[in-house]
C-alpha cells in the first residue's frame, strides 16, 4: 500500500505568484430588454397568455397598466405629519358616520 508522504519545504519550489494575473472570466453580455420590448413580447406570444396550460390570462393582460401610469415621484415624509394628517381624515368620517347615525 501507498503511504502518503509530506514533502520537506526544501524539496517544494516556491512559486513567484506576485508577478502572475488570473484572467478575466468570459461573459457573454446580452441586450437588456425595456418595458416597453416586454409589454409588446406579452401580447405576441400565447404562452404569457395562459398559466399551466389551464388558466386564461388574456383578461388580466388587456387591462394591465402601462408603466408610465405606475410610475410615481418620490415623496418625502415625516412620521409627526402623516399621523396628523391620517388622524384628521378619520375623525373626519367617525364625524360623519355619527351624524348620519342621528339622522
């Protein structure tokens, strides 16, 4: 049987990885597609169109919205003025509910 045997350190030459550079990895960079290019690619192709093959999609993709409806500004907001803010719009309509009560 082979017994494995530790080389002494005089035995190992050293090498001089200083001077030595990995090369960089190769990567195939593709095209990244738009909203737009995906909103036309989910009405060409029937696969978008229904799920597992059983569930009929076509309703939910006619009414989607466009993206430049979904898009919103940024709104900076502090916690002491959204609390004021969402307090008074609900004493408002407990207000209103009480007094549609008396009628």
């Amino acid at each position: 049987a082979d017994i494995p045997v530790i080389p002494d350190l005089e035995e190992v030459q050293e090498e001089d990885l200083a001077m030595q550079v990995a090369a960089p990895p190769s990567v195939q960079v593709n095209r990244v597609l738009t909203y737009h290019d995906l909103d036309k690619d989910l009405m060409k192709y029937a696969a978008f169109q229904t799920l597992d093959g059983e569930v009929d999609l076509k309703l939910l993709t006619k009414v989607l919205a466009p993206e430049q409806e979904l898009r919103e500004d940024d709104v900076s907001w502090d916690w002491d003025h959204l609390f004021t803010e969402v307090s008074s719009e609900l004493v408002t309509e407990w207000d209103l509910g009480q007094s549609e009560r008396e009628d």
